[in-house]
C-alpha cells in the first residue's frame, strides 16, 4: 500500500509539526507502507499525487487558514485533484495557540469536494509540539487508524451527495481559494468570519439570557412569599389571592439521563450502515457505566459494561455534561486531553456527526 505525505510550512514557522511528520512516516513504514514524503517549499516542484492509496497532508495555519504555500498547492492541482477520488487522507495542522480546528474543517470539505474522504484529522498548537513526546503515542495511533482504515477501504459515513459543508466555509469560498493564483493572495478566513469577535458575542447573549431568567425566577419567588404573608394578616372572611399558578423551572437532568437521551438525538440517515458499540466509563460526581449500540440505523442504549466495544470513552462527569451539552465536540475534548479513549479514535469523529447535539 503506497501513501504520500505532504508537509508544509511557511516563513520558517513550523511549530515542531515535523516531528510528527516524522512519527507518522515511521508508524506507516513499520506497518508495511511504501511511504513517499514530499515538502513544499519555495521553487520546488510540485509532488506528484499519482498512484497513491491515501494521502497524509501537514501543514501550518494562520489565523484559522492554511498557510498561503498550502493554499498555493490546493489551487495548483487543478485536474491532478483527481487523484484524491475516493481516497482516504490523514490531515494534521499545527498553529501557534488557536485555530488549526477551523483550518481543518476547510481543508475537509475541499477534500469533499474531490471525492476524498479525510477520515483522521489532527489539530495541533505549538504548547502540544514542544511537548511532543507527552502526545507521540497518540499521533502514532491515529496513524494506525489510518492505516486499518486505508487498508480496509470504509466507506465515508456521508454520502457524497449528502456532505455539507464544515466550519461554516461556504462552496464560494472553496471556489475562491481553488481559483488561488500568487502567494499572499489567500482569503483571510480569520478576518471575514471574526471568529473571536462571534464567540464574546455569544459568551454576551448568553450572560444576558441567564441574568434574565435569573430576575424572573427571583420576582417569581418573591411574589409568592409576599401572597403567603399577606394571606396571614387578612380578616378570615376575606378572600384570599390565588397563588402564582406558573410551573417552576425545569429540573437539570442529570449526565446519565443526558447519556440515556443520546437515543432520541441519534440521527440514523447518517450511520450509513455502521456498526459498532461505544462504552462510556463516567467518572467523578457521577460514577456510571453505560453503552451505546449501533446497528441497522438504529441506536439502543444500556447500563453496564459491554462485552467488546468498539470505542471506550473514558472522562470526569462534568467533561462528558459539556460535550452532551454542546459546550464542545467529543473530538476537541480529546484532543485537549479531556478525554480519553480506547478502541477505534475515528468513532469519536463519527460519534459528533451522527448525534444532533446542540447547545
């Protein structure tokens, strides 16, 4: 099986992303690979992208973007993009704090656009490279996952006609970077969707709603202390006022009711015939053990352990209250090491896909 690695920096920012260049070439060699590692760099040719299995792109990113030299390279394919068809690719970006997510989810969906199917994505900042021997064998298991993947063929969860696009990238602006001609002409991703500027707006609203509610409930309460004071003082005859009739607020469920819910957010049309059982271990103010079980594009939820999961999910109570909340993905919160994991890491991928979590 023939794989081709693509890296890329630019400006002499690498961010230590060439050692896990590294670390993935040797995994896929000792698995048997004939691996093909190509650079981009300033007046060198383009690789070739014939003839290949699968594909490992790398590169650096800047202000939520690939870096200009990657962007150059996407663009220049043109018709080679063929080569990408139906192909499985492993991409890994790497940013000095913030940002290789969104790049990721751009790359993603012009991969899509080309029929290939980016099964295992990497998101890196330079704190996790400079460490890069705390994260080392976590960068060769993904790379492991490629290879069964690779290896085996699996079909892409999405079909191809049903792909939307990733990261609230629009086919314009794929179209924009593909028609890239000269570096430094890249669109600024960062700067058009002012990313910091929608998340302090939504931390704002949010603030705002819960102040509200939190006034209301308050004024609900003391109204009905106040009737109950008054009922006390009337004359006998006197009629008292009706209580505030309005339901109190809702209870919070508990994490293990969220985890039980999971069956009702379960959307089938994406399980593209998977099969597959992922535990849950809950650790913390909640101790439980649970599982899911996938099958014919139906979900079944149990307590206790199964017998051969595909995918265990190991994390503290309120880590796993945030992902079921929508507060973040099951696959950031791993890779922030939140999480952790056992099994196949690409179900995590498909697990934020298949179930419509919404905040």
């Amino acid at each position: 099986m023939r794989i081709t690695i693509i890296y890329s920096a630019y400006n002499g920012r690498d961010y230590g992303l060439r050692k896990a260049a590294e670390a993935i070439g040797e995994t896929l060699s000792e698995l048997g690979c004939e691996v093909e590692a190509a650079e981009l760099s300033e007046g060198a040719r383009r690789p070739s992208t014939a003839g290949a299995d699968g594909f490992v792109l790398l590169y650096t990113a800047e202000l939520g973007a690939p870096n200009p030299r990657f962007q150059e390279f996407l663009a220049s394919l043109g018709k080679e993009s063929a080569a990408f068809k139906g192909k499985h690719v492993m991409t890994a970006a790497a940013c000095e704090r913030s940002g290789a997510e969104r790049s990721l989810a751009y790359v993603g969906y012009v991969l899509a656009s080309w029929g290939a199917v980016d099964d295992v994505r990497i998101a890196l900042s330079r704190k996790m490279l400079d460490s890069f021997e705390d994260i080392k064998e976590t960068v060769e298991k993904y790379a492991e996952d490629f290879y069964r993947i690779t290896r085996q063929n699996r079909a892409c969860l999405l079909p191809e006609e049903e792909a939307e696009p990733a990261g609230g990238f629009t086919e314009e602006d794929v179209k924009t970077v593909l028609s890239y001609g000269k570096p430094g002409e890249g669109v600024d991703f960062a700067e058009k969707y002012n990313f910091e500027e929608f998340d302090r707006k939504q931390e704002e609203d949010i603030e705002q709603i819960t102040r509200f509610f939190a006034g209301k409930y308050k004024e609900s309460v003391a109204k009905s202390a106040n009737i109950e004071l008054n009922s006390l003082t009337e004359a006998p005859a006197a009629k008292r006022p009706k209580r505030d009739a309005s339901p109190p607020p809702p209870r919070e469920k508990t994490t293990k009711q969220l985890t039980q819910s999971l069956v009702r957010h379960f959307q089938p049309q994406l399980s593209n015939g998977l099969s597959a059982v992922i535990q849950f271990n809950i650790t913390g103010e909640e101790n439980f053990d649970a599982h899911i079980k996938i099958l014919n594009a139906e979900c079944e939820y149990a307590e206790g352990e199964a017998d051969s999961p595909d995918l265990t999910v190991i994390c503290g109570a309120g880590v796993w209250r945030g992902v079921l909340t929508g507060k973040m993905s099951a696959q950031k919160a791993f890779m922030i090491g939140h999480i952790k994991v056992r099994g196949q890491f690409v179900l995590l991928t498909r697990f934020d896909q298949m179930f419509s979590i919404t905040k």
